[in-house]
C-alpha cells in the first residue's frame, strides 16, 4: 500500500497571503488529522476529518481550516498568513477514530 | 496548557547502553499511549504503544513503562544503536467521546558510536 502522500512538500509564502495543503491518505483510511510542529512545540493537533466531517479541532485560530472529501482526500488552507506559522504541518491517516495514525513527510511552509 | 509533556529536550547516549526517555501527563483519563520516532524530513512513524490496562509492553529493544499513579511513561532502548537517533515523540490518546492525539514537544536522542 502507499503511504500518506503531501503535497507540496515546500513551500514559500509572504505574509497576508493564503496557503492550501493537501493531504492523500492510506487507500482505505477514512480519518485523516492534522498538525504543525514548530521547534520546542511538539505537535500541536489542528483538526481530524472523519467521512467528510471535523470531528476535532485543536486550539487554533479561524484562519486555520480544513475539509475532506469523499474519497478521504484532505484539504487545509490557512488564510493571512503571519510569520508565525511557519513549520512544518503534518497529515495522519488512520482507518478510523482512534485507530492507529500514519504520518505523511509533511510540508514545510515558511512565511516571509 | 500542556497535557503530554517530554521535559528533556535532548539526550545522548553512547552506542551500546540503555536510552531512557520519559514523558508525563496530566489527565488520568487517558485510555493508551504511543511512541512515534521521527528522522528529519520525515513524518512520525509508530515504534510501540501501551494501553492504559498495562504496566509494561516490549518490542525487541523497545520497552515501554507505564506508572499510571505518577501519570508517567518511559520508553527504554537497550541496546542503543546509532541508527536510533531521532526525535522521539511521546502522545496520549482519549478514545471516548471527543477524542485526539495529543503529543509531546519530543526528545531528540543522539547515540554516539
């Protein structure tokens, strides 16, 4: 089976601009969450996509979205971006709810 | 307000002995607990885990400990290899109602040949 795909893997954005991530999952996964990692935060839990539907959301601002489609592709977009937001973000996929979590390579943003 | 936390943001070990890294939590109602490993420019792969029923699961090298009365969780490596350097990140998972992963800020392992 392939792995959780990302794409892009890098990225460069300036500030105020928008950013939109995406997210493959394991064929048969249909949970896929979300993370940044940023140096000496760990992880930090933005959201989980369940058959289309947030079922979570971690501590983050509005700017920080996401979506899912039928065929578990995820999405995350983050709007006006600040310098701040720079990391890496990570996708996992899992077959479901609080199964076991596939991590994809992530993608690296940088803000400007 | 950090629920899983990794106090030691480093460690170095010398290739051969035991690596021991620890993580605490604050919320007893946590139902297991992983391990994931990470090299750079990679994402997080899964190394072991432990339900909150246990005290102690083994995989080869790898041991996790759990002591659910100091809401503490380690994972030794015996015997460290150089290949095991990595960042090692330490998560909780509640899997009742709204459930998520929460992680740990990670400890970066150096095992020196």
């Amino acid at each position: 089976k392939a792995g959780v795909t990302q794409t892009p893997r890098y990225l460069i954005k300036t500030r105020g601009q928008q950013v939109t991530l995406s997210c493959s999952p394991i064929s048969g996964h249909r949970s896929v969450s979300w993370y940044q990692q940023t140096p000496g935060q760990g992880l930090q839990f933005l959201f989980e996509y369940f058959s289309e539907t947030q079922r979570n959301k971690g501590n983050f601002p509005g700017r920080f979205s996401g979506r899912q489609f039928s065929n578990s592709r995820s999405e995350m977009n983050v709007s006006t971006l600040e310098l701040g937001d720079s990391a890496l973000y990570l996708c996992a996929s899992s077959e479901g709810p609080g199964q076991e979590q596939f991590f994809g390579p992530g993608t690296r943003l940088t803000v400007l | 307000d950090q629920q899983v936390k990794q106090n030691s943001p480093s460690l170095s070990v010398q290739e051969g002995r035991i690596s021991i890294l620890n993580c605490d939590y604050t919320n007893s109602m946590f139902d297991y607990f992983l391990w994931y490993k990470k090299y750079p420019a990679e994402g997080p792969t899964f190394l072991i885990s432990i339900s909150s029923i246990k005290d102690k699961n083994e995989d080869g090298r790898f041991t996790v400990f759990l002591n659910k009365s100091a809401k503490h969780l380690s994972l030794h490596i015996v015997p460290s290899q150089p290949g095991d350097s990595a960042v090692y990140f330490c998560a909780a998972v509640l899997t009742s109602g709204t459930y998520k992963y929460i992680f740990g800020t990670g400890t970066r392992l150096k095992v020196l040949a």
